[in-house]
C-alpha cells in the first residue's frame, strides 16, 4: 500500500499564533511549532505502518516564507520509515501520485478563510486570497489538496486539525472521511486543545483506522468542465494574477480560470 501524507502547521496541537508558523523572522515559537509539526507527521507515518503501508511519503505544503516554505518538518526527526518531499512550488509534486497512490492522509489542517471558529483560518494566502470557489462550490486549502489528488484517483480518507476544518472536510468529501479534531477553536488566535501526546496518539489511531477500509470515500473530483473562481481582498493582489493564460479578470477583485478539468484550470491559473 502507497501512502500519501499531506501536512501543514497551523493544524496541529499547540499552535495558535501566527508567530509559530512564521520563519521569517526566526522566532523560538517558529522552532517549538517545527516540533510539534514534525511529531503529528510521525504519528501519522505510524499509523499507516501499522495498517501495513509500504511506501509512505510525505509533502510538506506549509508556506512559512523564505528558506522555509515547504520545508518546515525537521528532517533528522522524521519517522525513518518515510520518505519526505521539498517542492518548490505547491502543487508542484505529482510523482507519487501520476505512479498511483492506495490513498492520502491531511495533517494540520486548517480551515477556510472567513471560518469563524477556525484557528488561524486562510485560504492560501491570509493577506490577498478572500474566497476560493470550484463549479461554485467554496472551499479551502483541503479541497486544493483534496482535488490534487482526486486527479490521479487518489482517495483522502484522514484530515487532522481543528474541528473546524474536520467539518469543512466533510461537507466535501462525505461522512467516510476519518477526522480528528486535536483542538476547538475559540477564535482565530485561541482553542482548547489536547496535550501534544494525546493529540499524537489520536491521530496515529486514526490514520490506522482510516485505512482500514480504503474505499470509504470516493477520490474528489471538483466536476467536468472546471470553473475556479478567486475573490481577492483588494484590486492590488489580483494583478500578479490576472495576465495568466486561462484566466479572465470578472471585477476588480475576482478572477476566474476555466478548463476541462480542475487540474488543467489550477495549473492555469497557479503556475
């Protein structure tokens, strides 16, 4: 079995300050969240071991800025038994997925931008992205991911982080989904929240489960013909956008990108 591990920070137990998942400015709450990061990965990497994964690799796609993006775990921490992706763009790593993949697991996620109990809830970017939409459909960094995947028939049957995004996951992607909450946000910047090793141990037991059954949710595809919708915050983060092929400019702060598929109209648009 193929194993697929998708992880971001501001998901994970513990963290709840922008602080925390920012290394550009070389904070120790930047170092302590790579810790806490890098040890809900490892809980996952175990738990699909004991499903019996075989190959088991994991993609950061945490933007912590400069040096950092993308390459926020710890390295000499990781779990031995997985193997670990630096891309240098999102989306960019397909290789795992084009060879195909039994099935992906989401740690530290986070919710959508505008969720009001979402511990520091964006979509891609706080500062330019507003909402994100596909076929109408609104959604956030999970369903970016999710749809990754979906592409190459790949099924998401775990999404750890806050019981916000738990929720988003399953609007989406259906009740077969295994979730686990490892905090309740309070707001943007507070939550109730397991210990690390409470939160560790839920989500290596929770990726054991959800692999059990490796149908339990359908791979996620956005529909044919794709439409991605983008609403910017302000007219000035739209420009480094808006002379993309693919993409039509509809307002001052929305773009649109369309193809025959969500792959074609992301690719577009992103790259």
């Amino acid at each position: 079995m193929k194993v697929f591990i998708v992880s971001d920070m501001e998901g994970v137990a513990g963290i709840v300050k922008w602080q925390q998942t920012d290394g550009t400015k070389e904070k120790r709450a930047f170092h302590e969240g790579r810790e806490l990061y890098t040890e809900e990965i490892n809980a996952a990497v175990r738990g699909a071991k004991s499903a019996g994964a075989k190959e088991i690799v994991v993609m950061d796609c945490h933007g912590a800025g400069e040096e950092w993006t993308f390459n926020s775990l710890i390295p000499d921490k990781l779990d031995p038994d997985c193997e670990f992706v630096v891309q240098n763009d999102w989306t960019e790593y397909t290789e795992l997925l084009e060879q195909g993949c039994d099935a992906a697991l989401f740690v530290g996620m986070h919710a959508k931008a505008g969720t009001p109990d979402g511990v520091l809830a964006h979509t891609v970017s706080g500062q330019a992205w507003r909402e994100l939409k596909f076929n109408g459909t609104a959604g956030g960094e999970t369903g970016i991911n999710a749809a990754l995947c979906g592409q190459w028939n790949c099924p998401v049957l775990l999404v750890t982080g806050d019981e916000a995004v738990c929720r988003e996951a399953r609007e989406l992607l259906g009740d077969g989904l295994t979730t686990v909450a490892v905090k309740k946000g309070l707001g943007s910047f507070s939550a109730r929240q397991f210990p690390a090793q409470k939160a560790r141990e839920m989500i290596e037991a929770g990726a054991k489960q959800a692999l059990k059954d490796l149908g339990a949710v359908k791979p996620y595809d956005p529909g044919r013909p794709c439409e991605i919708k983008i609403e910017f915050h302000a007219p000035s983060r739209l420009v480094e956008y808006r002379n993309r092929r693919g993409t039509e400019q509809i307002d001052a702060h929305t773009l649109v990108s369309r193809a025959d598929d969500w792959w074609t109209a992301w690719s577009q648009f992103y790259f």
